[in-house]
C-alpha cells in the first residue's frame, strides 16, 4: 500500500516514517482493497505533554475513513489510529459479506 507522509512543522526523521509504513500495511490483513493512505502528523503548541496529533486517511473503493488522535508520541497516536482502523475495516469487511 502507499502511504503518504506529511510532517506539518517538523521534519519526519526516517524511522518514524519506516514506522509508519510497516503498522499501516498491517492494515491491509484485514481488508486487501486499501488504494492508499494519508499520513498527517502535527505538533501542538501547548504546554501539555499530549502535543502530538496523527490524522491517518486511509482510501478504499467508494469510501475512505478518517482517524485522528492525539497523544504523548507519534509511535503511539499513530498505533491507536492504525487500531481504530482495524476495527472500522473489519466492520466493513463484514457489512460487505452480509450482502
């Protein structure tokens, strides 16, 4: 799957990106028709240490899903974005069975 990364701020070191990449196509076990994904990743501007803010668009045939979160570390907004999606497209998956 292809996944575009956008660090809005800040520059995205690789490992953070690899990172991505590989819990992103985790996804695709659930549900094989994901064209790709959109990957914006923020800083926050406050003094809580919950600054961090992932917003995953992920696109499948006549629809696409949005999840954001925010959390201590992108590694850990971007696992509970990738787990939300998980549900969702399993959901999906079996609405699709059904009919």
């Amino acid at each position: 799957m292809k996944v575009n990364t956008q660090a809005v701020n800040f520059d995205a070191d690789a490992s953070l990106i690899d990172f991505t990449q590989k819990r992103l196509d985790k996804l695709e076990q659930f549900y094989n028709k994901i064209i790709n994904a959109d990957v914006y990743l923020k800083v926050q501007k406050t003094s809580a240490p919950e600054n961090k803010i992932a917003e995953i668009r992920i696109f499948v045939p006549g629809d696409d899903m949005v999840v954001k979160k925010t959390c201590k570390t992108f590694e850990q907004c971007i696992d509970e974005c990738a787990a939300s999606l998980e549900r969702q497209l399993k959901k999906r998956k079996e609405k699709l069975a059904e009919h």
